[in-house]
C-alpha cells in the first residue's frame, strides 16, 4: 500500500474496483476510520492473534502455497516494508523513537516491520 492510511487505500480501491476491502470481506457498508480502528484494536493484545496466525499458517503450509517462496534449504522468503503507525511533536513516551529536525522541532514516533502481501479485492 502506498498510501497514507487504510482509510485512503480503501477509498482507492472503491475507486478502481467500485468496491473496497471492507467491503469484500467484512460486508461494511461504511469505511471506518483511521481512529476508529485503533480504538478497536489496540486494547487487543498481540499474543491474543498468535493462535490465529499459527492456523493459518498451518493450513497454507500444509496445502503447498508457500512453497513458491521457499528458498535456500526450504526457509519461507517474506518482504518486509517499515511503517511509522503513530507520529507526533507533542504526545510521546518512553518507547518512542524521535526525530530532531533542523529548525529544533521533535517528532515522536512508533515504527514497526511489516511483512507485504499482495492481496487484493
């Protein structure tokens, strides 16, 4: 995804495809929100989804569509891409990472490592 955010990558797809993701799989008829999401999401802890994600990757093993990105010695080959998930030059803790820009100002931040997917409606 190139865009900003979920929201604006969803509106795009809708654009092109005259239907967006969430639509397609969650049968939403309203775009939620960039803020709406995290309020949703981020009480969820991250262990929670472990389980989740071992299935999946059980039953995608198992029925050979990972073996196109097997290489040296049959290791899984996944890209990864960076995002900045929460920016700001006021609200900020212990674990953010900053930025000081040349006129003094300072940009907290979160980043994190994502693997991409081409998935698409």
């Amino acid at each position: 995804m190139q865009c900003e955010s979920f929201l604006e990558y969803q509106k795009q797809l809708n654009g092109q495809k005259g239907r967006d993701n969430t639509q397609a799989l969650f049968h939403a008829s309203k775009i939620p929100t960039d803020n709406q999401i995290r309020n949703t999401i981020d009480p969820i802890k991250a262990e929670t989804l472990f389980e989740v994600f071992a299935h999946i990757y059980r039953i995608l093993k198992t029925k050979g569509y990972l073996e196109p990105f097997e290489v040296l010695g049959k290791q899984l080959l996944v890209s990864l891409d960076g995002t900045e998930y929460f920016s700001s030059q006021s609200i900020h803790c212990e674990q953010c990472s900053h930025r000081t820009h040349k006129n003094g100002t300072v940009t907290y931040f979160h980043s994190a490592i994502l693997p991409n997917f081409p998935f698409q409606v």
